[in-house]
C-alpha cells in the first residue's frame, strides 16, 4: 500500500463485500442524506461491536448485570438471523482485498477507471447487511503483486462520518494486536 496515497493515520486492511455504482457525485440534499445514512450505520456497527460492561453499571448487582448480558446475547442472535435472512434475499457483492482509510479506499482486482466518480458501496459488519454509501472519484492506481489495485478518495463525506470511520478503523485495529497478544502466551 502506498503511505503516499493514505497520508498518516491506521489503515483497515480485510476482505469486504463491495460493488461500484459509477455516475455522477452526490450533492446538496442527496449528499447529506448518505452522510446521515452512514453515520447511523456507523454508529450501529459500533453499538454492535462494543464490549456492554460498563463502569456505570458495576456497581449494580450481578443479577441485573447477568440479565443484561442474556438480553444483548439474544439481541445479537436476532441481529445475526435478520442479516441473514436479507443477505439471503438480496445479493451480495464480491469481497475484495481493501485497505481502508477514513478519507479513501484501496481494493484489489477490477475497478474503475481513473478519473471516473460514482458511489462506493461496502459492507462494513455481516451482522448489519446495510452498506455503506460513499461517494468517491477514482484518484489512481497502482499494482501489487500483478493485481490492479484502484485507489478511491472520498469527496463530500462529512466530519462525523470521517470521525466515525476513524474509529471503526482503530476498533479493529486494536482488536488485531489484542489476537496477536493472546496468540503469543
């Protein structure tokens, strides 16, 4: 990956569900519209994603925080089974090797032509089969490895969604070097 291309900062790197609608970039009342989209969903993703053993609640009785704990884990399967079933239903795209930052995207294999513009969809959590909507202009590309790599810079995502992304990226960031952690003893 070219650090030129993402500047400082963590990069997500993974394997994604994602398709490209090619066309023209979103503005004005459709722009704020997928910026409010995404950071909901970005938002749920994190809600979903976060350990719920808060210091608010240590105080409480082990009780209430076993019954707490019953109650997100069956939240969490019908999470799981909603996902499923629309995935099942509607079609989802290819994964693709990306690497993520929260200004830009990478992603190995076809892509579009440099230069072009359209919508970036990715699928960011398999437990919520919503994608997100990103707009994007092709800045370039580079290969790695005999692979085409398309280098996307998003244009008119707003600074909550930029923040958020941020935080989703440093999530798994720190999830990969706990993994790495617990591997090692």
């Amino acid at each position: 990956m070219t650090d030129s291309f993402f500047g400082d900062g963590l990069i997500l790197e993974d394997s994604r569900p994602l398709a490209w609608i090619p066309g023209p970039l979103a503005q004005g009342s459709e722009l704020a519209h997928l910026n409010a989209d995404n950071y909901q969903l970005l938002t749920a993703e994190a809600s979903v994603e976060e350990t719920r053993t808060h210091e608010a609640l240590k105080d409480e009785s082990p009780a209430l925080l076993h019954e707490l704990q019953r109650i997100e884990y069956k939240l969490n399967i019908l999470l799981r089974l909603t996902a499923e079933l629309s995935m099942r239903n509607n079609s989802m795209p290819h994964l693709r090797r990306i690497w993520l930052s929260a200004r830009g995207i990478e992603w190995s294999g076809d892509g579009p032509a440099v230069g072009g513009s359209g919508l970036l969809q990715l699928y960011i959590n398999p437990a919520l089969p919503q994608p997100l909507l990103l707009p994007c202009v092709v800045a370039g590309q580079r290969v790695a490895d005999s692979q085409r790599i398309a280098q996307l810079r998003f244009v008119g995502v707003s600074e909550p969604v930029v923040e958020a992304l941020d935080k989703l990226i440093f999530r798994h960031h720190r999830r990969l070097i706990a993994g790495s952690r617990q591997a090692s003893y």
